[in-house]
C-alpha cells in the first residue's frame, strides 16, 4: 500500500503565486500510483478567510483521481486564539464542507493512520476536547496495530520538553497531553507539515517526519527559531506492509524553487493595526 504526503501547497484562484507546481506534483503523484494521498495542511493561501480558496483547491484535489484525506493548517481553519483569525466553529464547518472531517482514521494492512485538527490545539473551543476524547478512542481501539499521526504542526521543533516556540509548533500544554499519548501507545509516526522543511528523525523510539511544502520555502524575513531541517521542496512517500512502515522524503519533478520571504507582502499582507501591533515574525497575520 503506497501513500503519498503532500503538505502546505497554499492554493488560491485570487493569489496564484504557487499554483504551477501544482501540475508536477499531481503529474509526479500520478505516477506514483498510490493508493491514498494525505495533504497535511496548509492547502489554501487563506481558507480562514476566503471560501473561495477552498473550494478551488478541493477541486484540484479531487482531480488527482486518488483518494485523499486531509487535516487543515492555520492558513485553512485559523488558529487557536488568534486575534484576526481565530479557529471557530464557523470556520471549521467550511473545511468540513469542501474537505470532510478535519479528523479521521485510515486501517492500512496493520497500522493504523490517524489525522487530526492540530488548529484545535489550545484553541479552548468545544471541538477540541471532543477531539482529545475521541482520539483516545481511535488509540485504544488501534490495539495491536501501530499508530501513525499526521497533523499539520509539529509536535515540537527540537526535543518534547521545549518551551513555547509560538507559531512554530504545539504549545507545551496540549503538546505534553499528546506527547505522554504518543509515549503509553508507542507511536511509531508523527507526520507533519507547517514549517516548509524536510527533516525525517526518531525521538523516544517515535519516528518524526516534517513532510515539506511543494509551493515555497521560509527564509530569514519571516525569522524563525533556530531548528533542524532541510530547505528542500517536496513530498513523502509511504509504503507500508504489515511490519513495515518505509518512509521517503524526496523531490518532485518540476516544482519551481520560491521563497515566501519575495512576496510574503503580496500573499499576506498585514493590515495596518496588525503592522503597529506585531514585528514581521509570524505568515499568520
Ligand atoms: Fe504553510
Ligand atoms: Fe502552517
């Protein structure tokens, strides 16, 4: 069974800036002949907002012709508590229209795949602790199969103990909540997006993948912590047989070389009460 992690292709009909690697990563995808793709967030430039980023990049999903699943990114449902965007209620059901639940579970030979709403996480909204209930469900009722997560925000940029990193992974709260998780069902993959690098490495016997963007890259504008990782564009491809999970990050074909950092005041520009209030430091903004 060969799955395919895609992540962060930030599509918009209105901002079209990414949209040509668009036709070699489905083109590569093709291909491969996988059996499911799993898009890991971050599929609109601003789904939060723009309903019309939505339904654009679900139809472009829809036309790989493979089945998919899907967790959404800040730029999709928002983010928790955030001052402009905030993930809500609201927002949460228009993913859920053009996309389907924003957490799911997959039964692949003897692992189990499990996508959940990472934009939940410290969000104090109703959904995220009948999320938090509903994967210790999935998790106990996994019982002999091994667990892969995919999630769009890394659990952690560098080790599990780490303070706040703020945009850049799960806050420490829910973060030693899904962490004690991931130690008591021995998950064997956590598979990320968000950070538009690719870096594949095992903590506590827990394999961590951050699967990188196929749209552009992060540079020194946007000033991110210090952390690991290879600026590479890309894609990750799964083949899992019972006893195996083999994992691969590698280049598509194609996808042309961008970084965020030339047009971040085009694709995101801040507005002006955001301009006097925060430093340029975070793309949700
Ligand atoms: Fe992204
Ligand atoms: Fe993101």
């Amino acid at each position: 069974m060969r799955i395919i992690q895609i992540s962060d292709t930030h599509l918009s009909p209105g901002k079209t800036h990414f949209t040509d690697n668009w036709a070699p990563l489905a083109r590569w995808i093709g291909e491969q002949s996988p059996d499911l793709v799993i898009h890991t967030g971050d599929v609109t430039v601003d789904g939060a907002d723009v309903t019309e980023d939505l339904r654009y990049a679900a139809e472009l999903m829809r036309g790989l012709g493979v089945r998919f699943r899907a967790v959404p990114g800040n730029h999709d449902v928002g983010d928790p508590r955030h001052s402009r965007q905030p993930v809500n209620g609201e927002r949460l059901q228009r993913w859920r229209t053009h996309f389907g639940p924003d957490r799911w579970v997959e039964d692949v030979e003897d692992c189990r795949l499990i996508g959940f709403d990472a934009m939940l996480l410290g969000s104090g909204e109703q959904e995220e602790g009948l999320q938090a209930d509903w994967l210790d469900v999935v998790m106990k009722a996994a019982a002999d199969r091994r667990i892969a997560w995919f999630l769009h925000r890394p659990l952690f940029l560098d080790s599990p103990d780490e303070g706040d990193t703020g945009y850049w992974s799960v806050k420490p709260q829910p973060r030693s909540w899904l962490v004690e998780r991931v130690q008591r069902h021995s998950v064997a993959l956590v598979a990320s997006g968000h950070l538009h690098k690719a870096h594949d490495f095992v903590r506590n016997g827990t394999r961590y993948i951050w699967g990188p963007s196929s749209a552009y890259l992060v540079g020194p504008r946007l000033k991110a912590p210090p952390m690991a990782g290879e600026h590479r564009l890309g894609a990750v491809v799964y083949d899992i047989e019972t006893g195996a999970i083999e994992a691969r990050i590698t280049q598509v074909p194609g996808l042309s070389l961008r970084w965020i950092d030339d047009v971040v005041d085009e694709v995101y520009p801040r507005r002006s009460d955001e301009r006097a209030a925060a430093p340029l430091g975070s793309l949700n903004r």
